[in-house]
C-alpha cells in the first residue's frame, strides 16, 4: 500500500507540512475527554501538568460526578432555544429547562472557573487548550422526544437540534476564552453513535424496529453547520472524534472538519490510505496510538510507536507529515483510577517522543 508516487490529481502537500531544515517534528498529545473522580480542581492540575507544552490540555469531563456531568448532558445545556431533563429512559427534550438541566449547566460553569483558577496561577500556561462536544448527530440518536422515541427518528428534530447546538457553541467558547485569555481553543467534536446513525441500526422504542438510516449527504450538512459555527465562534481548529468501527473519513473532510480522531486498533488499509490522504492534503490526525481495550498493564512505548511509525512507513508517508499527528489513548479515562489516568497521559508524551525521535533517526 505505498503512496511513494503520488497519485494524478491527489492533494498536493501543504506548505506547513513541506520538509524545513533545523524545525523539529513536533508530534504531540492529548486525551479524548473523560477523567475518572469527581474533583475538577485535580483533574485540572493534573491535566494542565502532564500535558504542558507543546501538548493539548483538555477541559475534564468528569461522569462520576453524576446527571449533567457526562458528555451528552454538558452538550445539550449548550442548546440554545431548546431544553432538556432526565427522564427513566434518558435525557429528554421538555417544554423548559428543569433541574437536570440546571445542574448540567452549573457543573460546566464550576469546571471552568476552577480552569481560570488553574490556568492564572501557571508561570507559563498553554498555547492551546481543547474541549469536547457532542455532535449533532449522537446528541440526536441520544435524546428523547415526548413521545419516548429518540429525536433522531424526525427529520424536523434533528435539523433544529443541529441549529440550536450551532448557536449555543458562541457563548460556549466565549466562557472558555475567558478562562484562558490568549489561549488557542480547539474543539474535539464526539460521534459515538456514527456508524449506528449511518447504518440504520439503532432500535425504536419498542425494540421490534430500527430506525430509518440517516442519509450521509444530511450528516454533512449538520456537521457543516456546528463546525461553521465554531471557527465563527473563535474555535482555532475543529476535529470529529470517531470510534473504531466504520469511522465516515471522507464524510468528515467534506465536511469541512480540520482533522479526525479514531483508535488505531481496528484502523483497516483502507482507512489509513483515506487518512494518509487527508494528512498529504493538510488535515491532523489524532491517532489513538494507547490502547486501553485490555485490563493488563499499559502497552509498551515501543509498541504504541511502532502502531503508528509501521504503517506510516508502509504507506510511504514523509516523516515532515508527522507534525499532523497528535497521540490519544483509544478511549476516555472515566473507567480508570486517577493514577492510571495519570499513567496514561505521561505515557502519551512519551510515545510522542518517541515518534519525533523515530523519524528524526
């Protein structure tokens, strides 16, 4: 599967991606999110600590907090003109804003004051700083209508979700620009429930039915929409999260996202050749290089490298490219202890360092 000889037609490389004398690769690191405990104080330091520059701290997402904490809830107290509560069956969309909703939205806000807090009393904060939301298409398949069916099911519910998401992100970013003045906001977009929205395999109510697949020409428009609104919004960079399964690639930088996030472990042929495209054409990968799907010990730094340098090398990638690159594990850290979570982000620097050195030898 080599790309030593470029294709007629195919993207050409970028000029940020074009091979300097005497510039360092700068692979980086990051997490997807989600942090074990119930503290955001710790969380933050910790994060802030282990990922300084030139890694991406994040914004914990911290579920053991319970209702409004966890990532769809956070998402949908961002809905501008819409509201939502918990109902047996999950998160639905109610007629005003009830207590869940309240409480979702109150948990962000300490989240990001203890992040001000944080941040300000660094000696040399960084550049970057990224947060997560729940895309449009997941925030549909995950929320209710009044009826008990999820508001995927109507074509009206899922078009006013995405525009209401797009103009609740404004004074998202403009609170979190707060807490970080000078600081680059990158957002990480979460689709779960892709492959499931796409494919037409996501259960009615009752259970006896599916629902109707979602036409990939509509999910790029929804996603066009929300990631229009970030970069208006301030976003330095949009980039889609996917799981490993049936990950739409393509889908994603049609619609205009500047990169995807997908675990490495089940990446076929076929996705890396899609994602060496996008690479060669200026677009980031955030490759989930640590994998997490064991119980056992973290995997070997060598082991994450060579996830990553091996099929890079296959497919005759330039070593310049790999400043597109950031590493994550392939999963959020929730499940873990604080410690292990720790583990894993001071793992995550070193499979970038050992990435850099790969390709600097």
């Amino acid at each position: 599967m080599s790309r030593e000889q470029q294709q007629p037609g195919s993207a050409p490389l970028s000029a940020s991606h074009q091979p300097k004398e005497a510039t360092p690769l700068q692979v980086t690191a990051t997490g997807l999110g989600t942090w074990p405990g119930e503290d955001p104080l710790e969380a933050a330091r910790i994060i802030r600590g282990e990922l300084g520059s030139p890694h991406l701290p994040f914004l914990a997402e911290l579920p053991d907090r319970g209702v409004g904490s966890d990532a769809l809830g956070r998402t949908a107290s961002l809905l501008e003109d819409l509201a939502v509560d918990v109902q047996p069956h999950g998160w639905r969309l109610v007629d005003r804003p009830g207590k869940d909703m309240r409480r979702a939205a109150s948990a962000l806000a300490t989240d990001l004051n203890v992040l001000a807090d944080v941040a300000g009393a660094e000696d040399a904060s960084a550049g970057e700083l990224k947060v997560q939301l729940v895309g449009p298409l997941s925030l549909a398949a995950g929320l209710y209508l009044h009826n008990g069916e999820r508001a995927l099911l109507d074509y009206g519910a899922r078009r006013d979700l995405a525009a209401s998401l797009s103009a609740g992100v404004a004074g998202f970013l403009t609170r979190v620009a707060a807490a970080v003045p000078g600081t680059r906001v990158v957002v990480q977009v979460d689709e779960p429930a892709i492959a499931a929205v796409l494919g037409g395999t996501i259960p009615t109510a009752s259970g006896y039915r599916t629902l109707r697949a979602v036409a990939a020409s509509e999910v790029r428009e929804s996603w066009r929409l929300v990631l229009d609104a970030l970069r208006s919004s301030g976003a330095a960079g949009v980039v889609l999260a996917f799981p490993e399964i049936e990950a739409p690639i393509e889908l994603a930088l049609a619609a205009g996202a500047d990169g995807v996030a997908l675990p490495l472990k089940a990446l076929t042929n076929r996705q890396w050749e899609q994602v060496a495209g996008a690479m060669e054409a200026g677009k980031q990968f955030w490759a989930g290089a640590v994998d997490l799907s064991s119980k056992g010990p973290l995997p070997k730094v060598a082991d994450c490298v060579d996830s990553v340098w091996r099929p890079w090398r296959q497919l005759g990638l330039p070593p310049s490219l790999l400043a597109a690159v950031r590493v994550t594990p392939s999963a959020g850290l929730a499940g873990l202890t604080p410690a292990q979570a720790t583990a894993v982000l001071g793992r995550l620097t070193h499979v970038a360092d050992g990435l850099n050195q790969q390709a600097l030898g």
